[in-house]
C-alpha cells in the first residue's frame, strides 16, 4: 500500500501547485470518505475535459504540470486526482482502460478516426479497506451539454462513465481494461494510441503538445 502513498515525478503532490489544491482540505477534520468525495468533485468540475489537446512529453504527464492548466484529458485529469488524493494520504493509482462512446462523438471520429477511446484513464482509490474505480473526466458543463447526468461520488461504489443518457440512450461502453499502474506507464500509453490512431501520429514528429 505503501507504494500508492508515495509521491514519484508524475505524482509530485509536495509540489506548490497540489499543495494548494488540497491546503483547504488539511487539518478540516473531515473523514477521508469525504475528503475522498470533495476532491473528486474538485478535481471533476474545476478542470473542463479536453481531449483535443495532446503531447507525449513526460513532463506534460506530471500533476503539477495538470494543475497549472484550465483543462484536461481523461489520464491528465486522473494524474491531478491521484497526486491529490496521495498528498492527502489517501492510496491512489492509475487505472487504464478502452471505451466507446455513442454520443457527441462526430468530432472525434473525424480527428481520430474511431470512436473508441483508449487508453481511457481513471483512478482507482483505497477507502474503507476497499479499492474502487472513479472516473473525474466529464465536468458538469459538459454532462449538461450531452444530456447525461454528471457522474457522483458516494465515497462507497465505483463511479464510472455513464451508460444511458438522461434519455436511456445508450452514452458509454467498456470494452477493454488494461489494468492498473502504480505510475505512469508513458510507454504503454504511446503504444496504445499508436495503434489505435496511426493517422494522428505524424502530428507527434517533433514530440510537441499539439491542438486538433
């Protein structure tokens, strides 16, 4: 347990930027439960989910680098959430995973080329003497603009993408999980979205964060 406590160069969480993400919740006397619940929310509303902005830079796959941006992807937002949650002392790590999603995706198959995404990331978390999955990618803006409910925390049952939409279409499915990470495998990470979209790779020629 020890090692998803730790802090490591993606996790930096004694960095001053964290820091001040999670200074309001030090010393609060709150349970972890509801530590665990206010930072998800934080963490899920405060950074608008972005995945049209993308670099392989491990720099760029650092908290404190996430922290210092507006938005995010869904493996950036998860880095922020897992640095927070570890520099508040609650065991955290990353969970990859590839899905599908059927709404509000024309954009996306147009720059990618599919509408599966992968490697999706997520957290997995330690409460309770359990571990249980949280999705912080979809901030409540965007939830309103799809037509879906925004995706809570109760601090006790995993809390993953939605499968119907408000209208009981179906919004997201799972189909592939890679399992969990300690860190950041960078490497798995490039790999997989190489061949998943090899259209977008002669974007990536001179390792630059790129806009699509």
């Amino acid at each position: 347990m020890k090692n998803y406590l730790s802090e490591t160069y993606n996790f930096d969480f004694k960095h001053k930027a964290i820091q001040n993400i999670i200074s309001e919740f030090q010393n609060a006397g709150l349970s972890e439960k509801e530590i665990a619940k206010m930072v998800y929310l934080k963490i899920r509303d405060g950074w608008r989910y972005n995945p049209y902005r993308l670099s392989f830079r491990k720099e760029h796959y650092k908290a404190s680098y996430v922290a210092s941006k507006k938005d995010g992807h869904c493996i950036e937002k998860s880095i922020l959430l897992i640095g927070c949650l570890r520099g508040l002392n609650i065991p955290a790590k990353l969970h990859l995973a590839k899905v599908k999603n059927h709404i509000g995706i024309e954009r996306f198959v147009e720059k990618f080329g599919n509408d599966e995404i992968t490697p999706h990331g997520m957290v997995d978390l330690f409460l309770n003497n359990k571990w249980l999955k949280v999705s912080p990618a979809f901030n409540i803006e965007l939830c309103t603009k799809l037509n879906v409910h925004p995706l809570d925390f109760d601090g006790e049952n995993d809390s993953l993408f939605q499968q119907f939409d408000k209208s009981g279409n179906t919004f997201m499915t799972y189909l592939e999980d890679y399992g969990s990470f300690e860190d950041v495998p960078l490497e798995f990470i490039y790999s997989n979205f190489k061949e998943n979209y090899p259209k977008m790779m002669p974007l990536f020629e001179n390792n630059q964060e790129i806009i699509i």
